[in-house]
C-alpha cells in the first residue's frame, strides 16, 4: 500500500489489502477488488444462509472494518460465530477489532483461538492473521516478524498460495526490506500472472524507491489485465501527481472515481486528490456534496476547513475546523490538522492558540521547515520576538540553515526593532550568495535603521552595491532601486554634500519613477540652490 503518500494523510479510512476477501466467491472479490462495497456487501448478504457462509460472514466484516466501521464489523464477525462456533477465520476478524480498538492480548486470544479451531493448518487462517498484524495501526517489528512465521507457515501448508505471497511482499514492505518485498510479489505472480493485483503491488514498491517508469509500466500491466481494475487508475494518478503531471494525474484518478462505487469515500478520496493539486474551489464543491449526505465524514470536515483557508475565507475555516474538532478522537488528529488550526487562528487573530497548536504540530512533524515559519510568525504576531527568533534556530538546529532562514530571522529582529541583529541575519546570505542582490538591500535597511540620521553613512555601501547588482534589470528591482537612488540622493545632498551625485542619483529615481515625490522636491530644492547661487556669482 502507497500509505507514504501525502494525500493518505486526508482520508479516514484505508485501502483494502492484498488478502482481503480473497477465499470469498469470485463476484465478490471483484467487486471489492474494483472497491464497490455496496455491490460486493450486497452479494455476501444473499450467502448468508448457505451452510458454510463463515467466509461471507468474515468478509462482510472486513468490508466494514477496512471502511473504519469496526462496531459493524465485530457484528458480523460475532454473526459468523454464532452460527457456528469453531468458525476460525471469524474469531480471526474478531482479533483484528481489539488490534484497531489497541488492544493486542485480547486480540491475541482470539487468534489462538483460531489457530486451536484450524488445527494450524488452513492457510487462509494464517495469512488472515498475519494480514492483522502487518496491517494494524502501529505494527511494531516483532508484530512484523510474526506476521512472516505465519506467512512462512501458510506457504508450506500451500506452496502455491498465491495471496499468502502478497500478503508476505506487505509484510516485507512495512520492515524496509524492498528486495525480498519484490521477490514475493514476482512469486504471486509467477503463480497467478492474471492478478492485477500482484502487478498494483509491484507499481507500489517500485514507485516507494522511486522507479517511477517502471512503476508506470506495472500500473499499466495492471490495467492492460483488467482494464476495470479501479486501484490501478488510483495509484497511477497518485504517481503521475508525484511526477508533477498534475493534468494526467487528475485525468487519471477521474478515471478511477468514474469506475468506482458512487459513495461518500469515493468522493472524499477524490475531494482528497483535488486539493493536493491545489484545485481549491472544486476541491470545497465536492466536500460539500459528500457533506449532503454523510455530514459526519471527518475526512470531508477537515477538508472543508484547509479549503475555505486556502480560499481566504479565515472565519468560514475556523467555524469548519471547529466543526471537524467536535467530531474526531483528538488521539486521531494528525500534524497537519494542528497546522492548519494554528494558520486559521493566526489568520483570526488568535496568536497565543495558533502558537499552541503549531508547537503540537511541531512535535508530531519536526522535518517540516514551513511549520518553523508559521510558528514563528506566530510569535511575532503576538509581539514575542525573541520567542520567534528562537524558534528558527531550533529549526536550523534542527533541519540545517538555508537563506530562507537567515531572511526569515533578519525580519523577525527588524519588527523586534533589533537591527544590529537582523544585519547579522542578512549577512549570512550575502557571505554565502554575494551576488544576490536583494540580501545587500536588506541589510541596507538594517543599516539605515541603526543610522537613521544617515551620518555614519552605514546604509550607503549596501545600497550602492545593490545598485551594482539591480541595475541590469531596473524593471525586476524598480522597488528597491527608488529606495538605494533617493537615500543616495539624501546622503550627496544633506550628510555629504555633493550636489552632482545627489542630482545623479535622484535623476535616476524619476527614470524609474516619474512622480516620485522625494526625488522631485529634493531635485527642484537643488537647482533653485544652484539657481540662487548663479546669481550670487553674478
């Protein structure tokens, strides 16, 4: 599974894996397969009688447990047993609820159960406890490791278990271990080369080392099997995003939600994908339509409350994210949505409660730069500077130091109106980058606060090596190269006088900027100077 993917970190739910319903009838395994839910629930339903329905029954469950419904998905589980209580593979699915509720000894329990019913020797059993391990939410390696003895021992019962290998090729995935991971999965195939979903597995690994082409090309093997096989579309669009072919990736997923079940998750994992490729306004339409009917979804709720922000709509964004906070288990929230409370509430004027929630995201994801400067912006909102310029040397700390950072850190000291320091901060990027003209205009600024009667002239080397820098594209720099030609012109014609750079160097400022008032009252203050002096001479 692609669980690396950003776009993951939207939905509420996850995919199903590679074992999922696979000793279940042939028309419901490809309607899951295609992830129609409603169509594959709909024909495990009408095999509920049968005599032997201990499948139907575990695959109902797991439909309902992989789409975070767990208390349905015991139901079912609990039905299975009921009608007839030595069925190993619902005592199975009752295992795999207490791990989703975090609770690994009961859990355990069941499983022994399972293995006492099945004697250890069904290896659909085996695979289906090994899938609950590698699949639960925090496998920890020796959850892992057990999850291969399992798959070891359902490969010796059944050497050509096709789906035992791709559950191992999971498993694999998960320890880090890419190798033996491709290895299983070309033993799937090598067994059953028919299965899209072996080839689904391959485009995954390969895509997680960042094989992109050949990722490409098992996605489309996938295809090229069963043209209707809806995941292969779904990661396809994810690797085309990746790729930065935004137009081919939302095509492609378009694709995939066309063949899939018409349901609130489908729609909540294309709302999902709209906004990863910035298509904001559609991204709040779609939300909203999954709302109509399922205005619990938390997925839609947090989306709803990242769009209206992205949109420029703070106060639409703080009442959804607000919203979305009364419906989830705070143990449930992710880095992302503490980010975005603390952008909200800086955009709502709330400084102390954005810097508390940016901290937190801060803490679940240390590796992100762009949570340092809203952090720290933050704190300058909320007048405390120094709060602010500790924050991005713990970032540099951290994650290393990048002229983003000294520019950042120089702003922070000129609002905390500590130029000496922001001059400090500035140049750290013209040491490392002299030519990049904008780093000797800051510090221009710098110096010109720190001599704000400019006779020290501290601002004058600065700016006129800015000058030097800017000029070639007076359009680019139009901006900064007023400000260098007018406090030029000041310093010529007021600290040292020197009427002929003064009178240049305002001359200049009017190519740039004809109206400039400065510049034109200095320049007429310095001819009518010139004018009177004439006379005198006279």
């Amino acid at each position: 599974m692609t669980n690396n993917w950003k776009y993951l970190l939207f939905m509420a739910t996850a995919f199903p894996t590679a074992a999922a319903f696979a000793q279940t009838g042939d028309a419901g395994r490809r309607a899951v397969d295609l992830e129609r839910y409603q169509e594959a629930k709909s024909y495990y339903k009408t095999q509920l009688g049968d005599k032997k329905a201990d499948n139907a029954y575990f695959a109902l469950g797991d439909i309902y447990l992989k789409t975070d419904k767990p208390d349905s998905a015991a139901f079912y589980f609990n039905q299975g047993l009921s009608k007839n209580s030595k069925s190993a593979i619902n005592m199975v699915g009752l295992g795999k609820v207490q791990l989703e509720n975090g609770n690994k000894a009961e859990a355990e329990k069941n499983f022994e159960q399972a293995l006492k019913a099945s004697k250890k020797k069904d290896p659909y059993v085996l695979t289906m406890i090994a899938e609950a391990y590698a699949e639960s939410a925090n496998p920890t390696e020796e959850d892992l490791n057990k999850a291969i003895e399992y798959l070891q021992a359902a490969t010796k019962r059944d050497k050509n278990n096709a789906l035992a290998f791709l559950v191992m090729g999971d498993v694999y995935l998960k320890q880090k271990k890419g190798g033996e991971a491709m290895t299983s999965y070309d033993r799937a195939i090598q067994l059953d080369e028919k299965n899209p979903k072996a080839y689904l597995r391959r485009g995954q690994l390969y895509t997680s080392s960042r094989n992109y082409n050949e990722a490409e090309a098992a996605y489309k093997k996938a295809i090229e099997i069963d043209p209707n096989y809806a995941p292969a579309y779904r990661d396809l669009g994810e690797l085309y995003y990746f790729a930065g072919q935004y137009d081919r990736a939302l095509s492609t997923f378009k694709q995939y939600v066309d063949m899939s079940e018409k349901t609130p998750e489908t729609r909540a994992k294309y709302a999902s994908f709209l906004f990863l490729t910035k298509d904001y306004k559609n991204t709040l339409t779609e939300v909203q339509e999954v709302l109509k009917e399922d205005p619990n979804n938390t997925t839609m709720n947090r989306l709803l409350a990242y769009s209206y922000l992205e949109l420029g709509q703070p106060e639409q964004a703080l009442q959804a994210m607000e919203t979305y906070l009364s419906k989830i288990d705070p143990s449930k929230l992710i880095a992302t949505d503490y980010e975005y409370y603390g952008r909200i509430l800086s955009k709502n004027n709330q400084p102390e409660k954005a810097v508390e929630n940016l901290n937190k995201a801060i803490e679940l994801d240390p590796s992100k730069p762009e949570l340092y400067y809203e952090l720290a912006n933050a704190y300058a909102n909320a007048k405390q500077f120094d709060k602010a310029a500790d924050v991005y040397k713990a970032k540099m700390d951290k994650l290393g130091s990048s002229n983003t950072d000294f520019y950042q850190m120089g702003r922070t000291y000129m609002k905390a109106e500590q130029y000496q320091k922001a001059d400090e901060s500035f140049s750290k990027i013209t040491e490392s980058n002299p030519t990049y003209a904008y780093g000797h205009l800051w510090r221009a600024q710098a110096n010109a606060y720190q001599d704000q009667t400019g006779e020290k002239g501290l601002a004058k080397p600065h700016y006129e090596k800015f000058i030097e820098l800017a000029s070639a594209e007076p359009a680019k720099y139009k901006d900064g190269l007023v400000e260098a030609h007018n406090y030029l012109g000041q310093y010529y014609y007021v600290i040292k006088p020197d009427r002929a750079n003064a009178t240049k160097n305002f001359q200049e400022t009017l190519k740039l900027d004809p109206s400039n008032e400065t510049a034109n009252t200095l320049l007429a203050e310095i001819n009518k100077s010139a004018s009177t002096s004439k006379k005198k001479k006279k």
